[in-house]
C-alpha cells in the first residue's frame, strides 16, 4: 500500500490532511458525489476501516486484549496497516481498560508496533466519567494536529449504526 509501510518507521502515515473513517462511510459520500469521493479516498491520504480500493487499510478495536489476541494469533489482514484502539464507556471495551485507559493505550501502541501496525488510537470522552478511573480529573486537550476520524451521520440512530459498524465513534466537535 502507498504511504504506509510494514515494519519499519521510514514510511509512516502521510502527513495530514487524512482521512480516516469506515468503508461504508466512503461509499456512502461516493453514493452522493462520487468525484469527491475519489479526489479524497482513493489516495494515500485516506485510511478506510475496513478496507476500500485505492485507501490505506485500517482495522479498529474497541479492546486492546481483544487487538492482542487477534495480532498474537494473525487473525489480522495482511492488507491491514493501521491499528485503530477505540475505547469507550460501553460494552465493547472491558471494564479493567474503561477504568486505567492510559495503561491500555499505551499496551496498545506496543502490541501494534510489535507487529509493524502504525497505531493510531480514538479515545471517548467518556472514559474521563468512569468510576474509579485512573484518569480521574484529567481532560485531555486537543494539541492540534493530528490524526480525527470522520462519521457520516444524518442522525443519532445512524451514528448508532455508524459506531457497531466501523468500531468508531463519531467524532466529537473540533
């Protein structure tokens, strides 16, 4: 794949501006306006979860044990190059890395660049509201820069859709 190389540093994510979303999202823009969504997607400047011709190919987690599993056993791709970590204040992401998510983001970064993944990681605000989190009073700020993940969504139900489909949330404001 163009921009993104495995194993190895020299070959990073592009630098911004990236886009970084699900396949079904990108097909849903081209769906609309397919010139755009070619002049944004097909390119190495897009990373598409879930895999889409012409993007880089993205894979997300919402647990990190549940990424470490997949990587240790090679359940993952071998077309994927990014790993995105999405942890949230839901089911999908175990009690033990809702309460220390720092803990659980670093794990992650070291299990995907253990196995040549760039790491790219989206936490929800709403670990900082987890009893007894390790994150406690801490907010995190945005330093710019960066890489956001895009959501289509025309409302509530298809940000529903949108989050058990890709394994993202959608983001929040800029």
């Amino acid at each position: 794949m163009r921009g993104v190389a495995r194993p190895g540093g020299a070959d990073a994510v592009p630098t911004p501006p990236l886009w970084v979303t699900s396949a079904g999202t990108m097909d849903a823009i081209a769906a609309v306006d397919p010139e755009i969504a070619a002049a944004a997607f097909v390119s190495d400047h897009a990373i598409a979860l879930g895999g889409r011709p012409g993007a880089i190919v993205g894979a997300s987690w919402a647990s990190c044990a549940r990424f470490e599993a997949d990587a240790d056993v090679g359940a993952i791709g071998a077309d994927v190059r990014v790993a995105m970590y999405d942890p949230e204040r839901w089911r999908h992401t175990p009690a033990e890395e809702q309460r220390d998510p720092l803990a659980a983001m670093a794990r992650f970064g070291d299990v995907a660049r253990r196995h040549g993944y760039v790491c790219m990681i989206t936490p929800h605000p709403g670990l900082l509201s987890i009893p007894g989190s390790t994150l406690g009073s801490r907010r995190p700020r945005d330093r710019g820069g960066g890489v956001r993940a895009l959501g289509y969504q025309r409302g509530r139900r298809e940000g529903s859709r949108h989050r058990r489909d890709a394994g993202a949330a959608p983001p929040g404001p800029p």
